[in-house]
C-alpha cells in the first residue's frame, strides 16, 4: 500500500537522524553514516517493491527474485529486515552486510557506501546504532511513496544542512545549488551529451544537469556523468546521489584528478567531454608540482603553476579534457586567478589559446560559508566566428540576495546574467566585451572592473563599500602593472635600437 511522504516530512525524517548523533561524533562526519544508512533502507525498500510486483505477474518467489526483476542484488542476510533483527554488534553486522552488497552489484555499486567507522563501538554503541536503525524504519522509502526526484531532492536537503552544520569543512562537499543552475543553464547540456565534473564532491553539479535536460521536457537519462573526487566518503555518497536521482549511468571515480586522473581515451590520453563543470577547491598548496612539470597527459600545455596554487592546473586539466568540437565548461574559482602577478604567464598562454569565452563576476557569499566573491570562468573549445578573439566581461556583483546568512541568485539575477551571456554585447555598467589585443594591452589581466566599469554595490551610503573598494584597487593594481609592462617593453626597444 502506497503511503506518499511529503517533502516536509522526508526532511523532518532525515534531519531528526543526524540529531541522533549530535554530541557522539563531528558534524563533518554525520554524512558517513546517515548516508549510507538511508541508501540501504531505500534499496531493500525498492527490492521489496520490485518483489510484489514480479508476483503479481510470477506468482512465485524464486522467479520473483530472479536478477532481472530488480535493480540490485542484496544478498541473503543482507536486507534492511535483517540488519535490524541483530541486538549486538550491529555495527560490524551492518559493515558486513554494506561490503556484500557493493560485491554483489560490482558493475553498479562498487565502494558505495563508503569508508564509515561502523566497527567503533565507542563512536557508535549498539544503542545508537539502534536508534538509528529504529528510526529509520518508520518509514518505507519505496519508489511509490517517494518517487526518486523527490528522496534525490531529501538528500540534497540533506547535504546542505551537512554542510551549515559543519561549518568551514562545507566547500568540501556543497556548492551552492543556485549559482550551479545559473552554470548549467549557461552550458545548456543536451540530450546524448558527456559530462563531467573532476572534483565533483556529492556530484551536485552533474545532477543540475539531468535535472535540467528533464526539465525542458528532453532525453534526460542517456546523459553520460562522470566525475573523480579526492575524498572516499564523499565520492561514495556521490555515488548513492547519483542512483537516488534516478541516474543509472553515471561513473564516480574516487582519487587526486591531478595526480591520478581515472577517466581516459582507448589511447590512454585523457577522456574527452562536451559539457565540464566544475568548483575545484581552491589554491591548495599540497599537490605534486614535479609530476605536473612533467605530465604525461600534456596537462601542463600553458605552463607549471605556482606550488602555492595549483587553481591553473586544474585550470589546464580541464582544458585538456574538453572535446575540441563540442567542449564547454563552467568553473566556479575566487577572484584572484584573473589578476594573480605569479600567475601572469600563464594567464597569458590562456587567452592566447582563445578558449575563453566569459568572465563573470558574482557578489560576495556563494561560495559556501566565505565571504569570498565569486567567479565564473566559460570555456569553449570550438567559438562562434564572431566570439574568435574576444571575451565577455559580466559584472554582476549585485545580482545576488542575501538572507538568513547565505547568499544565492533569484530567477531574475538568472536571467539578467543569461541574457546578457547570449547577447554577447555591451551593456552599460554591466556587460563588456574585448578584443584579446586590448586585454594584452592591459597586461592579460583579467581583472572585471578593467573593463566593466562603474558599477556600485547596492549599500546604503552611511558604510563602506568594501566590494567596491577591493575592485577599485584591484583596477589600480591591474592599470599599475600594465604600466609597469609598457615601460619595459619600450625600455628594450630602447636598449636593441
């Protein structure tokens, strides 16, 4: 009998399981085992359903539980019914149980639900456990009663409140949901097409695409995702975010995209991709600069960035695997990749590559718990004959909303920026475009307010408008610096004449 769980209902339900925790364990681990718990009831939920209804045509067990009429083995003594029948060591009952699940679906869910300290009694005593499990099994989470956009939609309430809970460990694994719209629209995936995310986190960004080509009435789920996240746990519940969407075809890779990236070409060269998107994490000091010197991928085409920030070399990484006719990417840095000294050369090979296509300038707070103004960067590999050589400056530092501490764009902010991304034309105080000659005259910066300028935030006029100041120095900075590069270069002629 179907008893439909409304939205609210399901976040009350998952919620109430991290308070369960609350004072056992960090809140940046609540995801290692609410996830994992919630993925099993689900899918022994589901074979249960997918059981009555081989019945209904068999009307006999052992055909109703043949492989074909379900979407995933679970092995005997491994069904939510029977995890909850053990009174000790439930823990390990459970571990066991999860790692003769992943061995039974090797195609499907292999390291699925993660890397969870199920054994420690002293994190998680019987008597938690128990509860947990106890909990969890008010409900069915059959398809009929939670049909999958909607538990989907649960987990991603779900990872959000994670990450508000859990503090500056948040960008790890949450981006925010409305500036990862507003970059997928600007991609427009299509159906059939390649995506891909090389530090995808809980796999957000390759969602937003399936749920858009689903929302325009297309083919959603011949859709192609791949992603590769650093993290183990986190990759896992990639995994599970991936199935409860309803994505069947998605491929998470676990492992460093610098060091080991895992998706290749039948030549052993990097795997190719229509649609990138993506949020890498950002400046981080610890990565393998030598391996990078020398590549074997030919990732390091525009040069080896700085061992402090290894932003350009995820930059390069993703330029490398974009399909030279139909590539396109989105990526979600700080601002300082458009203006970093130590990172000028490189700067320079890039726009010289005349791969991008857009600059886009967000206000403060969407980056997840930092103050940290935003930037989008687009790519594309194959440009339009009128975009050759040219590049689209948008500066929407005021098309952003701020309330109950978290900042996120409204429809309107959406579209004023989409339509002026399409336009590809000037638009006064907002939108510019330039010739990569008058971006070389200003020294390759890319500094937005070199070229859109005028533009002030919406502050009352009693404060400090802290954005507008950062922006007015960072003009002068950029201004200085080309100065500072003409001189020297009419110094030389000097010297050689």
């Amino acid at each position: 009998m179907s008893t439909r769980i409304t939205q609210r209902e399901l976040e009350s339900y998952l919620w109430s399981a991290a308070v369960v925790l609350r004072g056992l364990i960090d809140a940046g681990d609540y995801k290692q085992y609410i996830f994992p718990l919630v993925f099993m009831k689900r899918i022994s939920d589901v074979y249960d359903e997918e059981h009555l209804a081989a019945m209904e045509v068999y009307g006999d067990e052992n055909l109703a539980d043949l492989p074909e009429n379900h979407r995933f083995v679970i092995p005997d003594n491994c069904h939510w019914d029977d995890i909850r029948s053990v009174t000790s060591d439930i823990g390990s009952t459970v571990l066991k149980a999860m790692r003769a699940i992943e061995s039974a679906n090797p195609d499907t869910l292999p390291g699925v639900f993660g890397d969870g300290d199920w054994g420690n009694k002293n994190l998680l005593p019987d008597s938690t456990l128990n509860d947990l499990i106890e909990h969890f099994s008010t409900k069915t989470l059959s398809i009929a009663n939670l049909p999958e956009d909607e538990l989907g939609n649960g987990y991603e309430f779900l990872i959000k409140k994670f990450a508000d809970d859990s503090g500056h460990t948040a960008q790890e694994f949450y981006t925010n949901r409305t500036l990862v719209h507003l970059m997928t629209l600007m991609l427009e995936p299509q159906p059939g097409e390649s995506i891909y995310d090389p530090t995808c986190g809980t796999g957000g960004m390759l969602i937003s695409t399936a749920a858009e080509v689903k929302r325009q009435g297309k083919e959603w789920r011949n859709l192609r995702l791949y992603g590769q996240e650093l993290n183990y746990g986190t990759s896992a519940i990639a995994r599970m975010n991936l199935f409860l969407h309803g994505v069947t075809d998605g491929h998470i890779a676990h492992g460093d995209t610098l060091s080991r990236p895992a998706f290749h070409s039948a030549k052993g060269q990097l795997q190719t991709f229509d649609v990138v998107l993506a949020n890498p994490p950002y400046s981080i000091k610890a990565w393998n600069r030598d391996a990078f010197t020398n590549d074997p991928y030919g990732r390091n085409l525009w040069g080896v960035p700085p061992q402090g920030r290894a932003d350009y070399a995820f930059f390069q990484h993703i330029a490398k695997s974009l399909d030279p006719k139909t590539g396109r990417a989105a990526i979600l840095f700080p601002h300082g990749v458009l203006f970093r000294r130590e990172e000028a050369a490189l700067r320079e090979a890039l726009l010289k590559s005349d791969l991008v296509e857009c600059v886009l300038g967000l206000g403060a707070g969407l980056f997840y718990n930092s103050p940290m103004e935003a930037v989008v960067i687009t790519l594309r590999a194959n440009k339009r004959a009128e975009h050759k050589g040219k590049v689209l400056f948008i500066n929407a530092i005021n098309e952003v909303t701020r309330e109950q501490a978290q900042s996120f764009l409204h429809e309107s902010h959406q579209i004023r920026i989409l339509d002026s991304y399409r336009a590809f034309n000037d638009i006064n105080q907002f939108a510019a475009v330039a010739t990569l000659d008058e971006i070389a005259r200003k020294g390759f910066s890319l500094a937005i307010p070199l070229y859109v300028a005028g533009v002030k935030a919406a502050r009352s006029m009693d404060r400090v408008d802290v954005v507008e100041t950062l922006a007015a120095l960072r003009v002068a900075a950029a201004e200085s610096e080309a100065a500072v590069v003409d001189v020297l270069a009419r110094l030389r002629t000097e010297v050689s004449t």
